[in-house]
C-alpha cells in the first residue's frame, strides 16, 4: 500500500512500466501497529492524494518510506492524441 508516480509512454504498443512507490512514515506507535497486524493498516493515509502527483515540493515535506514497486503493462492506443497535443 503507497503512492507512485511513473510516465504512460505516447508510443503505441506494448509497454513494460515500473512505478517506484512510496508511503508515509508514521509514528513509531503506527509503525508497530502495521508490523503486529502483518499488514499496512496503521500506516498514515494522505488526506489528499492528489498530493502525490503535484509538484515535487510538496513531498519533501512529509517523511516517507520506500513501499516497493509496481510493474505495469500497458498497451497504449494511439487514437486522437495529435487532437490533445500528445506528439508521437
């Protein structure tokens, strides 16, 4: 459970992203709680996620630990992206 922020690729076909993730830290008290119940659970929650894929300074802010990463595959359409200024 965390947050990752990666780039869908513009180039049609089949893609192989992976997504770096992060979570908030918490307290030592919260911490404890997620390891004794073998799961995430009493890790801290962003009250706005949207957070996470604003810019960059907002994130040094908070105190954070790595939470593993993410493999996408995407199959990516090119269909109409030259009409929202996507280049190919």
């Amino acid at each position: 459970a965390g947050y990752g922020v990666c780039h869908v690729p513009s180039a049609p076909g089949r893609h192989r992203v992976t997504c770096v993730t992060w979570r908030p830290r918490g307290t030592r008290g919260q911490r404890l709680l997620g390891t004794a119940l073998g799961t995430p659970l009493g890790t801290p929650e962003l009250r706005h996620p949207e957070a996470a894929v604003t810019g960059a300074g907002d994130r040094f802010r908070l105190r954070t630990e790595t939470a593993g990463t993410v493999t996408l595959e995407l199959g990516v359409v090119a269909r109409n992206m030259a009409r929202f200024g996507v280049a190919l």
